[in-house]
C-alpha cells in the first residue's frame, strides 16, 4: 500500500471521527485494509505515524520513500531561459498552481503590505494563470488589478523554465492552507534560493534547516518574513537546505528503495 498524505493525514481520519452508521463502515474498511497489507510506503513521517495510529498496529511494516525531485536533471539544466519579462529584475517566486487551496490572496494581500522600496525594487510572479479554476482565477485577477505591487503572472510554465524561475529568484513563497512534502520547495531548496513555508506541520528532517515559516495566517505576518528575508535581517541556511534534498530527497534513490522492495517481497512469496 502506498499512501497520500491528505488521504491518511485528513480525510480518513475524518470517517474514524464521524457517527453515523455508514461513517463507520467505510472506517472499518480502511482499518481492515491497513491491517492486512503486508507492507507500506509513506511519503513522509507524519504518514508513517497515521498509519500506525489508524491500524492500530505500531509495529506496522512501513518504508519512508519521499516523493522527492530529480536532483541531476534540475542541477545539470543549463538552459538559457531569461524571460524576456523579467528582462534582469529581482523577484518574488509564488511557484503553487492556481487553486483555492494554495490561498493566493493571502500573498496578494502581503504584498501590498510591504515597504515601497521592497515593491519598487521587485517583481512579484505567480504561475498557472490558465488554470481551470477560472473562478478562482477571476477573483485572484480582481485582487492583482488593486494590488501595489508589480504583478507577472504566467500562464502554462514548463519544467525547464520553472527550474530557472527558481535558481534567479530573490525568494520563494507558498501560502498552502494544507500541504505534505511540497516538491516545489524541495525544488526551490535544491536551487539555493530563501524559501518561505507557512505555519503548517512539516517533517523535521527535510524542512527543519535552511527553509523560513511566517508564524501566523495573517498577511502581515507573511509579509513582514519576506521583508526580514529580502532586506537580509533574516537569512536562511540556503546550503543546508540544499544539502538536505541532495541527502533525503533525490527522487532515484528514493525510487530505488521502491524496487529493493519489490524485489524482497518477490523473494518471500517464492519461499
């Protein structure tokens, strides 16, 4: 079985909480399947604990395998990609795609609560403007129209320019109201560029040095972590972000844990 953080982290958690008859069935049903399986893959460690927790077996089989990033394709990527947009500008990356859950207005409203010489001195650019959210798209637009600061937003980005977007960025922000192990900050951390989290819970060995959280969901608390950042009061540990991912989250080793897997448990069965 290999898990998904919001499956095990929320919602089915939520069927274990709830009364009604059918409520109960459904958790009874994830609590057989989790007894059952022979072994687990989580993502992170939080999902280790749920699944232990909603099993109710703590010596449960499990295999932490992160979702990770592809360390030699970011690294070895020379592509020459100067959006002629940014035209040299410094500036502040919002990498999440277009979604109500990824709260982009509260970055909006953060921006336009920085000093003048930060919104002077920099461009602010989010992504996913074509998104099927258009609802949500439509009101994020409303909110860049009023907004104080300079505001690049991109429609379809590919994966060769959002890692540029990355390596000469000045800051890297998410304002996720629910999140795992985001591998657009495990990018950005790859990178060596100041990465901003928000005050969620997030596993210790992979984003307890080298990234920042802003310690409160308001817009002023956001902003005034990236002034800290961007006017140099506050400085990350960008190298040993870096060294983290490079040690914890290189996706092929990560995937190589998934065939030694395999291939034991192919031993047990033929025995």
């Amino acid at each position: 079985l290999t898990t998904r953080g919001r499956d095990v982290l929320k919602t089915i958690p939520a069927f274990y909480q709830r009364k009604s008859l059918l409520d109960r069935s459904v958790a009874w049903c994830y609590w057989k399947a989790l007894r059952q399986v022979d072994q687990v893959t989580c993502t992170s460690t939080r999902q280790s604990t749920a699944v232990k927790e909603l099993s109710g077996d703590p010596q449960k089989a499990i295999e932490l395998v992160r979702t990770g990033v592809p360390v030699q394709r970011i690294l070895e990527d020379t592509t020459a990609h100067q959006l002629q947009d940014l035209n040299g500008q410094r500036y502040v990356l919002f990498p999440r795609s277009m979604r109500p859950i990824y709260q982009h207005e509260l970055a909006l409203a953060a921006i336009d609560l920085l000093p003048e010489n930060i919104l002077r001195d920099h461009l602010f650019v989010f992504v996913d403007r074509s998104s099927s959210y258009r609802d949500y798209v439509q009101d994020v637009q409303r909110l860049i129209d009023r907004s104080k600061g300079r505001i690049l937003w991109l429609d379809h980005v590919d994966q060769p320019t959002m890692f540029q977007l990355y390596k000469q960025a000045a800051l890297v922000a998410m304002t996720p109201i629910s999140d795992g192990s985001p591998v657009s900050a495990l990018e950005a951390m790859l990178c060596k560029v100041p990465v901003i989290l928000p005050p969620l819970r997030y596993d210790e060995d992979l984003f307890g040095a080298g990234i920042v959280q802003f310690k409160e969901w308001t817009a002023a608390s956001l902003a005034g972590t990236m002034e800290a950042v961007l006017h140099g009061t506050l400085r990350p540990d960008v190298e040993s972000a870096y060294r983290t991912v490079l040690d914890r989250a290189d996706s092929q080793k990560e995937m190589e844990k998934v065939r030694s897997l395999y291939e034991e448990m192919s031993r047990k069965n033929r025995s």
